[in-house]
C-alpha cells in the first residue's frame, strides 16, 4: 500500500504533524513505537503545556493528543521501523510485524531517550523522585535536598534550574573533572545552593516504599560506600536520538541528531522531514516539538503538492 505520508513516533511531534495532515486529507499513517506517547509518559504533571491552566498528567496529554489525531483519520498502528529505503521514490519502509509500506512523504519524530544509569531501583521510582526532566519536574520538590547525576552542561544546567526550588541540590559525578563548559561549571561553582560529591560511582538508588531516600555512591579512589540522603535523583548524563535506522542515509550531526535546514524541518532527501527531539538536543520540550511536527506537516504537505519546498528562513528575515 501506497501512503501520502508516514509519520514514524507518537510523541508530541508526530502527534502534531498527524493532526495537521490529517485534517488536510492527507490520510496519514502514523507509527507507533516501543515507546508509545515518548518521553512524556515518563512524567507525572505537565505544567508548563500552554493550555492547561490547572496542568495536566503527561500520559492523558499524550493519550488526548492521539484521539486528537483519530478523529481528523489519522491511523496509528504499532510497529518498530527496522528499515527505511530513501533511494527511490516512493520511499520504502520495512517495520516488524507489517507488510511493508511505501511512502510518498515521511516524517520521523521518534524522539530521543533519555540515557539511563541502570542501576537498582531507578527505573521503579520513575515519577517517584527518579526524573531526566528538572524543567518538568522540579517544581515539585520545594525546599527539597536533591542530588543531579552528571557532569556535562546538562547536569549543571538541571542542578542551577532545580536550585530554584530545592534546597540543596549535590552535583554526582563518576569523575574529578567536569566534562561541562567552563561557563557553565563556573555558574553551577558559583550558586551557593550546590554541593559536590565527585569521583563518585552510582550504585543504587533507595526508596523508603513511597518515593526516593537516598542515592547510594562508591568513592572511586577508596572504594567506600555511602548513602546520599535525598528527595529527589535527576539523572543527566544525556540523551541518544533515535535515529539508528537512518544512520548513513540522512545526515546527521556526531551525536546522532538529524540535521534539517535552518528553520524547516526539511532533511538532506527531498519528502523526508524531521521534527522534535529527533533533530533537537537544545530545547527538547513538548511544546517546541510540538511546534516543530506543524511546521514537518506543512513542509510535507507542500511537498506534495508540488511547490517548490518553503525555506522558512528566507520568509521570517
Ligand atoms: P554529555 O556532554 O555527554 O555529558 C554526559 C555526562 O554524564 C558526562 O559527564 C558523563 O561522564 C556522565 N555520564 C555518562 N554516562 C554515565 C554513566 N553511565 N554513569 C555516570 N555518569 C555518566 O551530555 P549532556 O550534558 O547532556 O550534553 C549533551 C550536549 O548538549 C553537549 O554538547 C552539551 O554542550 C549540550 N548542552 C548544552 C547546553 C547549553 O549550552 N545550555 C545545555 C545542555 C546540553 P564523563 O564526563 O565521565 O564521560
């Protein structure tokens, strides 16, 4: 069977670009991988989704924003894209458990993942104290100790956004030095509400049956073990695009992001679009990758039609 397009990713991003073509009759088929929703279902309430003046839970946005979608006719099916063919037109998409599809447009929105320590009792306590989002969660641990695991810009920024709430916040990092920007090190040196346990490995995360209690940490130099005290465990040693089934046939970044045209999410093969965290390591948020799964349906949808595609850029100078 011959699509119009295909949208690969069920999160915020390919949500978004499915309402749109769908409501342009464009009839899309939409993907569901391993991660239904993204990284949203991760977390507990969403607060800063403009909209939802009381916040709402990230797993009843995610599952709203599907509805959103079937309604206008878009077809989401579950499936884990093993293989896309951009040699020839219509594209060629090979996803476990279906016949395979072609495409005349794709949209790839599989979102990026958090990486994990996995260690014990981290992936129990996610939303109970375990987090990889300090913009989507702190708020919740007012005048809370909290540690943030890493010690790259990431860590340092979460520590310095989390400082705003919490009362402490302790800085966890396998090693002395700080793989973090000197700029942003010396921001996080300088705020008085962080602390530092460096050279320290973590090993386990406890929970007191509720939520988290303590980080527990071997010094790397002696051995010894410990138990940090803490309300709260920010994990923020980075994130990986999903982006392996392309790789080598769409240009991308050294990390893995998919490259676009500045202010388009067109990619490097004509009627191949990119949107959200999939071609975003800076901003990462729902709203932006919402933001961006427009602009992939506008951009395929023009595609389609025949123009030439719109550099946006050139219209916003
Ligand atoms: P990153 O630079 O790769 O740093 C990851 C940190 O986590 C490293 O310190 C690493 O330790 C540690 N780590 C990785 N795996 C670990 C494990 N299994 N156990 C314990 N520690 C582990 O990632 P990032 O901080 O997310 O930054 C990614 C990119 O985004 C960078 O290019 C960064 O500059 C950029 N960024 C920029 C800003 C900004 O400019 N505002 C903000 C955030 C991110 P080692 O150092 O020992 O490897």
């Amino acid at each position: 069977m011959t699509y119009k397009s295909v949208i690969l990713g069920t999160g915020p991003a390919g949500l978004t670009a499915a309402v749109y073509l769908a409501r342009a009759n464009m009839e899309p088929l939409v993907i569901e991988g391993p991660e239904p929703g993204g990284q949203l279902t991760l977390t507990t309430e969403v607060e800063n989704y403009p909209g939802f003046s009381d916040g709402i839970m990230g797993p009843q946005l995610m599952e709203d924003m599907k509805k959103q979608a079937e309604r206008f006719g878009a077809v989401i099916k579950r499936g884990w894209v093993e293989d896309v063919d951009t040699s020839d037109r219509p594209f060629k998409l090979k996803i476990n458990g279906m016949d395979d599809i072609e495409t005349s447009t794709l949209i790839i929105s599989t979102g990026a993942s958090a990486k994990m320590l996995g260690i014990p009792g981290e992936k129990e306590n996610i939303g109970k104290g375990v987090s990889t989002c300090a913009t989507c969660d702190g708020f919740f641990f007012r005048d809370k100790k909290l540690v943030v695991v890493g010690g790259g810009d990431s860590a340092m920024e979460e520590a310095n956004f989390l400082t705003k709430f919490a009362s402490e916040v302790q800085i966890v990092h396998r090693r002395n030095e700080l793989r973090a920007s000197k700029i942003m090190q010396d921001r996080a040196k300088a705020n008085e509400k962080i602390t530092w346990a460096l050279n320290k490995t973590p090993l386990e995360m406890q929970s007191d049956g509720m939520k988290i209690s303590g980080l527990k940490v071997k010094d790397n130099d002696t051995g010894e073990e410990e138990v940090l005290e803490t309300d709260g465990v920010f994990v923020a040693i980075g994130h990986n695009p999903n982006t392996e089934f392309v790789k080598g046939k769409l240009d991308m970044d050294d990390k893995g992001y998919i490259l676009v045209d500045p202010g388009t999410t067109n990619t490097n093969v004509e009627g191949i679009f990119a949107c959200g965290d999939v071609q975003d390591a800076k901003y990462r948020q729902a709203v932006t990758a919402a933001g961006t799964g427009c602009m992939a349906a506008m951009d395929a949808e023009r595609y389609l039609e025949g123009e030439a595609v719109i550099d946006w850029s050139q219209t916003l100078s």
